[in-house]
C-alpha cells in the first residue's frame, strides 16, 4: 500500500489520533500550547505536504493519559490514574526536604545501614524501591543533584522487548522480563507508560533476511507476539515511513516511558517505604574493617561482630549557593536552619541534651541538700520540692513532642511571589561557560559537581553491610576502591534532537533501521509520551578520539540525514532542544550483575546499557536473590505501599485554569490557598500549575533547582523552552522554590547552558533552524 492509504488508528495506541480515523490526506498537528501525557488536549491540522495530497482538515480533541500502557480517557480518572489519597505512599501534604537528602536521612554518624546503593539512576532506584519491601536500613548515595541525572536522564525512554539481543546473555535473560513488568509498575507508580510497539524496517532484501534474523532470536529470547509485517500493513501502520520500506518486525509489547519521570517515581516510593536518600553526595573511598555493631531484626536488636565496608564520601554544593549562603553569613555544611547550618533535628538534640545535663545537676545538688543531715526540716522540704519539680519539667521537655519540618499539619507565612520574580536573576541561554564536559557525564552530566562549579562542604562515613555498585559509567571506578579490577566501563555517547509537538503525529510507534553489527540498533524516531518527536541516538565512542570530538554540526547532520531514512517528512526546523547521554558499555560486552569476586558483600550491577530501562524491575529482584544469597536476612516490611500518586493532574483543556502576568494569580503559598494555585498556570506552554510544583516540592526527594521540577512537572520543557520574553515560566518556577524552600532565589539552581545540547543557542534563532533544514539534506 502506497503512504497515503487511510489509517485506522487504535484508542489506546497513539495520542494525535486517539479514537479517529485519519487519513494521511488530512492535516494534522498538535496545538503548540497541548501537552499529552496527563494534559493532553488535541487539534488534528497538519498537512502531509511531501506527501502531494489535498488538503483536508479534522479537528478533534482528546483528554486523559496513558495508564499501565493504555489511554485511560479523564473522565475515567478518578480512583485509577488519580487514586483515593487514603491509598497512597506519597499523598500527604509534607514540608518541603532539607537540603540534598530525604527527611527520613539520618544524621548519626554511628548509623550501620544493611544496604548502600551507590547511584540513583533507573537501576539503582529500582533496586532501592525493590529492597523498599523489606525492614531493612538502606542509604541510596547520589554522586549529581538529583536522582536519574546520568544515562536516564540521556536516552530515548524505549522499553525494549528483547528480540535484539544475544540469546544467553543478561541483557537477553533480563529485558523481556523487565518489559512484561512495566504495566503493573505503571499501575502502582503513575509514572506513564504507553504500549505503542515498535517496528524495525527494512529497505531491501538483505535486510528483511535480517528481520528474519531478529525474529528467531526474539523466540530463543522468550519474547512473544512478533511478526514481520509486509509492506500494505506496515504503511497501514506507519503511513509517513519512507516509501522505500518493504517490511517491518513488529513487536506490539514494546513501548515508551520518559526516563527521568520513571526513575524518579522509584525513587520517590522508595523513599516513602523507609529507604534513606542523599545527593551530592560522591564516595571516594571504600575500606573493610573489623567491627562490633548493632543490627535490627524485627523488633529486636542484636549484637554482632563482623566486618563492616567504610565509605568515604563527599559532600558538594553549587558554588552559587555556597556564595549565596556566604553573603548572608549562613554556613553551608550541614542542614539548613534559621541559624545558618545547624539543622532543626540537631537543635532539637542539642536543646534536648543541654536540659537533661542541667535537670541532673540540679536533682544531684537536690538530693545532696535533702540527705544533709545539717540542714532544717524546712529546707530538706524546700529542696524535695524542687527536685521533684525539676523531675516533672525535665520529663515534660524531654518528653514532649517537637514539631518538625516534616509533619504533615502546615503552618507557613504568606509570601509574595512577584517579589521573588523580580529578584530572580537573568537566564542563561548564550554561550559555552556551561558546557558539560565527557568526564563529567559519568558522574550526572548537567548535574555533575564540575558542571555547576561544585565547592566541597563536608566529609562524611557511611557504614553498611552490604554495598551495591550502580554508579553507571564510574562503576569502574567504584570496583577499583576494592580491589576488583575485573571489568572497564567503556562509555558511548548518544546524542539525541528533540522536534516540536506538532512535528510528533508522524510515527505511531517506535521506529528504528535494521541494527548495525558494530553500532548496534542504530537511530530511531518515535514520538514521546508527551507528543514530541525525538530523533537519535548517535553511537560516539569516548575511546575513539574521532567520534568523541564530533563537531556539533557533524552531530546534527548525521541524526537528521539517518533519521530522513526512516521517516522523511519530519521538519527539522521544529527543533527545540538537544541533549546528549553516556551509556555504560562494559569490557565484558554484558550487563555485569553478580558479586564482586574480592568481596561477596559487594554486588556489582554495572555495565547496564540499552535495554537496561527494559530491564530494571528484573535486574532489582535478581540483586535481591543475590544479597539474599549472600546473607542478608530480609524481613518482610508490612507497611510498604506500592502506590504512588501522580505529580501532574490531568486537564479538561483550559478548564478551571488561570494565565496572566506574574502576580496576577499567585497564591500567597499558604494551604487555604490550595485552590488558587491549583488555578494558577506558571508554565504556558505544558500548563503547569503553581500546585503541581508544590506538590512535587512537598514530595519524599529533595528539590532546589529549576531543573529538578522542570524533570517532575515539565515547566520549561514546550516549545518556548522557558523563554523569559513568553512567560518566564523558570523565574516562576524558581520563585516558588524558594518560598516554599524557606531561601532566596539565589540559592536556587537554574537551568544551565549549553549543557549537552549542540545548539549555539537554547531559544533557537531563525538562521540555526535554516542551517539545520541544509543539515537535514546532507547525505
């Protein structure tokens, strides 16, 4: 069938034509300002121009999300995608965390934690989440400033289904399990997941043979429902693919997730079950010594002996906070406090301390002047008195309890919030001081200390009994502070565009090239969960000098040109941002899940790159039966929650919703207000409320830059890309950080520029867009 047959799309497949039949004829785009996932409200009007067809316009409009891999429409969303808040880990209204850790992060130094996870990303939070389901004391170190800043944060958010990979290998062994999990995970977590399939296309004969290939090793693999599609169904399916294809390998279980979303919903219910989370936090060194220690079993505490590993960690901040913090004279170690640095717990300790040190000296020199046999009736009256009354206030002090920062009943100040616009300082959107350098890339990117010119304040020891290494690309390097010098991790760079909405009506599922025997499954186009078109990866090799040091026009033009062989007709123009990721690729060619041979403590999960977002609910039960195995009891915690409230709401349109210059609509940032920022729009473009970014701030993690609620809420992600001349959404977005933060805009971290991206300017000029259409027709 020619590309221009009609296409009958089906409800739960593909959000630009959710429940409409739509020709290639019509013109179809999406609203600029319609975002998908959550938000999702659609006009069909784009026109297949390459396509030589007549115009013909449809206009529909569709609202709800995808849920467990299907569309679920709003109207069905209440006690589904929108649970009952009795139900659900992260529901109550909270306090906002203290500075880079979770509320629950304990400051005791004599703390033995059973399990440290060393990296936050995808694996790492899974596991964490995984090991959530047991009473046990687990710490997750974070090396950037947020959870999911490494590989997740860089990559196309595929949830493979495992028909590529080699037959007897992990990656083989883990990815459809994976995959087949990612519904009931969806369901609980709220993170979404669309099930959209993928196809793999062929322009030849040779390469059908390869599809041929793929689909007898998806059946060794145990992936199911494959197929080969001819050439009238697949342009049934995928009517813009390039009128050369002749067939495709469907796999319909394959599908879509934003990365960075789903590892922070791990993360965030871990984290609500009882594991420990600290950021910025990067360990240096690991020892094993000798040591007599405490464990708690149940309700019981027991004593023991046996080794314990020793890390050494480094506590960072951003420079412009340690600046800002200097310049009003507050310290920045530790946690934040009204006195600059000594945190609320640890003024409650030691006001705690100071009365039960006083009340003692008091009652000694009360019970001295009573058993005086010197002293009158009267005054051994006198002192009985007092003692007993020294007693009953001590133990009211002692034994009363202190608010917290972290209790659910709120009480806060109204603040202003154009006051903390207007202090907000400019945007950085020009220029390379920001640049992201490779070696910063393994260790969270635009997140990374070096990136944001990070100052040390603190040294910390953690001390656990068992250590799990998922530090990504410094994997490596973690196994070397053992000894273990049996694997190198070889990082690849994967750079990626990212096309408009209205650009993401062209592909329904994911499509990639028949798979390169060197470079692997090669680019791909797909649309987002959230509507976008995104187009890429490259293959850079940080080992090959040539491909590291690409320049960014070679980048570009290799992405657009190989992309233009899968689906001609997008619009390069479209562009609106660019980002780069490092996958961690291993000397061993697999995934390397097993204990370390120096250390039977000491699990290894390193070297997990494509499919490992596929495979990370498999990979975090297997680390279980490996820690398991190795000794760790693991009691069930019958407390855990799986459920996870969404952070965004679903929209009804413009319904209910509020736009207008910066004052216009804030709330004042008090609960009775709860209903004017749930009105307030900060971001025009993803129409993110005020409520939405305090409800991510009031969540389990600890958020203090733009960046972190840009990845919860999407404010700054649309098409304006946080233009301060549009909407000023990221002043927005930093002012209530700081309200509800209890600082000053300064302390906040901003969006940094050019990070990754290999655009010369982050709000995209004219002329680049021109250079990038010439890019586009480079062979």
């Amino acid at each position: 069938m020619a590309p221009n047959a009609a296409l009958e799309v089906p409800p739960d497949r593909k959000h630009p034509q959710h429940g409409v039949k739509v020709s290639s004829q019509s013109m179809i785009s999406l609203d600029d300002d319609a975002p998908s996932h959550g938000i999702f409200a659609v006009r069909i009007t784009h026109h297949f121009a390459s396509l030589n067809c007549a115009n013909y316009y449809l206009t529909t409009t569709i609202q709800g999300v995808y849920y467990g891999g299907h569309w679920l429409d709003i109207e069905d969303c209440t006690n589904t995608f929108n649970p009952d808040p009795s139900t659900c880990s992260s529901c109550p209204t909270q306090s906002t965390c203290p500075r880079s850790k979770s509320r629950n992060a304990s400051t005791s130094p004599t703390t033995i934690y059973d399990v440290v996870i060393i990296g936050a990303g995808c694996i790492g939070s899974a596991i964490a989440r995984e090991l959530s389901r047991y009473q046990l004391k687990t710490l997750l170190l974070e090396a950037a400033d947020d959870v999911s800043q490494g590989a997740t944060k860089g990559n196309s958010g595929i949830v493979h289904a495992g028909y590529d990979d080699t037959p007897g290998t992990n990656r083989a062994k883990y990815c459809w399990k994976g995959n087949q999990m990612f519904p009931s995970l969806d369901r609980e977590l709220r993170f979404g997941y669309q099930l959209n399939g993928s196809l793999v296309v062929a322009t030849s004969d040779s390469e059908v043979k390869i599809l041929h290939e793929l689909l007898e090793r998806g059946k060794i693999n145990g992936v199911q429902n494959l197929r080969i599609v001819q050439k009238e169904e697949l342009f049934s399916m995928e009517p813009a693919l390039n009128p050369n294809a002749i067939a495709g390998l469907y796999a319909p279980d394959a599908g879509n997730v934003i990365p960075y979303e789903y590892a922070i919903a791990l993360a965030e219910n871990a984290v609500d079950n009882g594991v420990e989370l600290r950021i910025r936090r990067e360990v240096v060194d690991i020892v094993k010594d000798e040591e007599c220690y405490i464990v708690k079993q149940g309700d019981k505490f027991i004593a023991r002996d046996g080794e314990l590993f020793s890390l050494s960690v480094r506590h960072w901040e951003p420079l412009g906070y340690v600046e800002a913090r200097e310049r009003m004279g507050k310290s920045v170690s530790g946690e934040d406090g009204e006195d600059g640095g000594i945190g609320e717990g640890r003024k409650r300790l030691l006001f705690r301390v100071g009365i039960a040190i006083s009340s003692a000296i008091v009652m000694m020199k009360g019970m001295v002047m009573m058993l005086d046999d010197g002293a009158s009736d009267e005054v051994r009256i006198k002192a009985s008195l007092a003692t007993l009354l020294v007693c009953a206030a001590s133990a009211y002090l002692l034994l009363k309890p202190v608010s917290s920062t972290s209790d659910k009943t709120r009480s806060k100040k109204p603040v202003v919030l154009k006051d903390l616009v207007d202090k907000c300082p400019p945007l950085e959107g020009k220029g390379d001081e920001g640049k992201v350098q490779v070696a910063d890339m393994f260790t969270g990117g635009s997140g990374s200390w070096n990136a944001v010119k990070g100052v040390t304040v603190g040294r910390e020891t953690v001390k656990c009994r068992y250590v799990i290494n998922c530090a990504g690309s410094a994997s490596d390097k973690i196994a070397k502070m053992i000894g273990d010098e049996s694997f190198y991790i070889k990082p690849r760079l994967g750079d990626y565009l990212l096309l408009n909405r209205n650009q993401g009506h062209l592909t329904q599922h994911t499509i990639f090239p028949c798979p390169d025997p060197v470079l692997g499954k090669g680019v791909l186009v797909q649309t987002t969960l959230w509507g976008n078109l995104i187009l890429g990866p490259t293959a850079r090799d940080v080992n090959n000098a040539e491909a590291r040091d690409m320049s960014a026009q070679s980048v570009q033009e290799y992405i657009l040109s190989k992309c233009k062989q899968l689906c001609p007709y997008f619009d390069p123009k479209e562009t609106i941002h660019a980002f780069c990721g490092a996958r961690s690729k291993s000397s061993r060619g697999d995934w390397i899940i097993e204990p370390s041979a120096k250390d039977g403590h000491f699990i290894h999960v390193a070297g997990i790159d494509s499919p490992g977002l596929a495979g990370s609910p498999a990979i975090a039960i297997e680390v279980v039966r490996l820690l398991q195995e190795a000794g760790l009891e693991t009691p069930l915690n019958k407390t855990f929650n799986p459920n996870r409230a969404p952070i965004i709401t679903p929209k009804a349109g413009m319904k209910g919703l509020k736009m207008g210059p910066v004052g216009k609509n804030d709330s004042d940032g008090t609960d009775a207000q709860e209903d004017k920022m749930a009105s307030n729009v900060i971001c025009k473009c993803e129409k993110v409320t005020e409520l939405e970014v305090v409800r991510a701030m009031r969540r389990s993690l600890p958020i203090d830059s733009t960046q972190a609620i840009r990845k919860r809420t999407r404010a700054g992600m649309g098409h304006c890309q946080g233009d301060p001349e549009n909407y000023n959404c990221e002043c927005r977005v930093k002012a209530i950080i700081a309200r509800e933060n209890n600082t000053t805009v300064d302390e906040v971290g901003g969006r940094p520029w050019p990070a990754t991206s290999t655009l010369t300017e982050r709000w995209i000029s004219e002329e680049e867009k021109q250079e990038l259409e010439k890019r586009m027709m480079s062979d």
